[in-house]
C-alpha cells in the first residue's frame, strides 16, 4: 500500500504515494525522478514540506475531499515538531515514499540502488 499516516498539524493526516503524487511533485521541484533523491539531499527545507503537500493532497483528492490546507501550513507543522525535520514521523514518511516509489515506478529501483551504490563509494 501506497499510504501512511502521521499525526501533523494537531490532526492525523494521510499521505499518498502514487502516480499523481510523483507528477506533482516533480513538475513542482522541476526535475525527474533521479533529481528528486539529490533534492532531497541538497535542499530538504523545500523538499520534505514538497512531498508532504503534494502527499496528502493526493489523499485529499483521491477521496474527493477539499484541500484545506497550503505549502505554507506545511511548512510551519514541521516547523511545531520537535526535531523539525529529523522528527521520527517525517522520517517514517519519506522511508514510506521512496519505499512506495521503488516498489510501484518501473525503473526506479534501479536508479536508487545506483545512487545508493554512488553514494557509499564517496564514504
């Protein structure tokens, strides 16, 4: 399955990692699938709250409920963690993503195994 849940912004929200996430996400960041892991890495501070939006506005649209909330909300609930984000949920979040992402996008498990590989040689 595709989702989790994490409890952010005082309320238990539910996030999505499918197609119309990934879309979303990449033409947001304005790069590809490879691009996001190095986004990730380089610029977490407008990455996570990207994929946190774009995450349970999936969810939201996909049960046909309204968007309530913006990038900026997002940004200040990680902000309200303790530990910001390196808060234990978040990281459960972004695990939850690139797992879901390996599994359900064809080819992209080979692209982060390379970047895995790339990344170990460097240490």
């Amino acid at each position: 399955m595709n989702t989790i849940e994490i409890e952010l912004g005082g309320k238990l929200r539910t996030f999505i990692f499918g197609l119309g996430f990934l879309g979303e996400i990449l033409d947001y960041l304005n790069t590809d699938v490879k691009g996001l892991g190095e986004m990730m890495e380089r610029n977490p501070f407008k990455t996570i709250p990207a994929i946190l939006y774009f995450g349970h506005k999936s969810e939201l649209e996909t049960t046909k409920r309204v968007v309530d909330f913006t990038f900026n909300d997002v940004c200040r609930w990680l902000e309200e963690l303790e530990g910001s984000y390196s808060h234990p949920d978040i990281e459960k979040v972004l695990a939850h993503m690139i797992t879901s992402m390996r599994r359900n996008v064809p080819g992209l498990n080979e692209v982060y195994t390379q970047m895995e590989n790339e990344e170990s040689k460097k240490k």
